[in-house]
C-alpha cells in the first residue's frame, strides 16, 4: 500500500527538517519516490546537496539552507523555511 495515500497525503507537499542526516534523509527520500512535493530543510548545505542528488525525483525538492538553523522542535523556525 502507498503510505502518501493511507496518510491522506496525496497532492500534499511536506516539509522535512534535519533533511540531511540519515533519518531526515530517509524521510525525504519516501515522499518523493511516491509523488510529494517536498521542502527539504537542514543547515549542512553540502549533505542536503548530497542527499538530493541521490533522489531519482530529484525535481520535486525544494531545498532551504537554514542558517543557523532551522528545526521542528522550535516551531518558531519554520517560518524562515517557507518564506
């Protein structure tokens, strides 16, 4: 089963913090293989870089290089990320 279309997500875009470690890598890397449009978000422009360029869908990445940081356990970040 998709997971974009069990979790309602379908025609959504999402936005992924910490994007360039290997968690927020992976949670880059399955929304766009199924289709969503993603914000990929970390301070580590060259990994962010890296990770994006693995992606076969790399076209559907947005990338925002947070300086100094931008991170969902301070939601107050997120603004910076999608302005």
């Amino acid at each position: 089963m998709d997971p974009t279309t069990s979790l309602g997500l379908t025609g959504q875009a999402i936005i992924v913090t910490g994007a360039a470690g290997g968690i927020g890598g992976a949670t880059v890397r399955m929304p766009v293989e199924h289709g969503l449009e993603v914000l990929a978000v970390d301070h580590a422009s060259q990994r962010l870089q890296e990770v994006v360029a693995t992606l076969d869908r790399a076209d559907q990445v947005a990338v925002h290089f947070a300086y100094p940081r931008c991170t969902a356990s301070h939601p107050a970040h997120l603004p910076t990320a999608v302005a």
